[in-house]
C-alpha cells in the first residue's frame, strides 16, 4: 500500500454477460427443445447429457435400484420425489412434467441427484 491512502470515486462498468444460444443442431427433437428451454442456455447440454446418459430420452425407462427405490422416465426420477408437487410416478412418464420435476429437484439440489454428473459419465454423451 502506498502512503498516504487516496480515495477516488470510480463510476460503475458496464459489464455485458454474453452466452451463445445453444446450437439448433443440438434440439432437434421438441423434448430436447423443451429441456433447453426450461434449463436454460447455461445448463442445456448439461441437461441433455444427463438424460441421454441415463435413459437415451426413452420416457419409459425404469431401473429398480439396490436400496429397493426405483427410477422412471427419461430424467430417471428416483421414487424418493415422488411425494414432491409435479413428480409423481405419472408425472415421470411424461417428459414434459418430467423435465419440469426435474427443474424443480435441480433448483433445489443442483446435479448432484444424477449420478452421471457426479460420475462424469454424461460427458461422453454430449453431443
């Protein structure tokens, strides 16, 4: 620090956030339209990743886990949500309702349900 201590008044800087829409060649299905659209720019290929590594966007994919919960759909909802608004065992078939159970597990809990975030498997699946 050098002595003795200025003050000076410093005007705002105006900082431009800018993000590239995601590729159109990426949503070429209307689900993965919608999941972008509900995930949002940002998390977009994240999200497609995550589904395409857990159930390749097959909405009737099911898993019976070792711990006796099951999974559903294409996001694999695991039972334990299912007591949640808008994630109930009909809401995971559907992949529209699905993605929006989704959104609202992510808003809550970020990736860290999914195993393959956590696992990085859904790296090799994005596109």
């Amino acid at each position: 620090w050098k002595w003795p201590i200025t003050i000076e008044k410093r005007e705002p800087q105006i900082v431009e956030r800018i993000i590239e829409p995601y590729p159109e060649d990426l949503i070429d299905t209307p689900i993965k339209k919608y999941i972008c659209d509900t995930f949002g720019v940002y998390d977009c290929k994240i999200a497609l990743g995550i589904v395409a590594a857990e159930s390749n966007f097959n909405a009737e994919a099911w898993n019976i886990n070792s711990n006796g919960t099951i999974d559903i759909g294409i996001w694999q909802l695991n039972s334990i949500h299912f007591s949640k608004e808008g994630c109930s065992i009909r809401d995971a078939l559907d992949p529209i309702r699905a993605t929006d159970c989704a959104k609202r597990i992510f808003d809550d809990q970020g990736w860290q349900p999914w195993v393959p975030f956590w696992s990085g498997s859904y790296l090799a699946k994005l596109e």
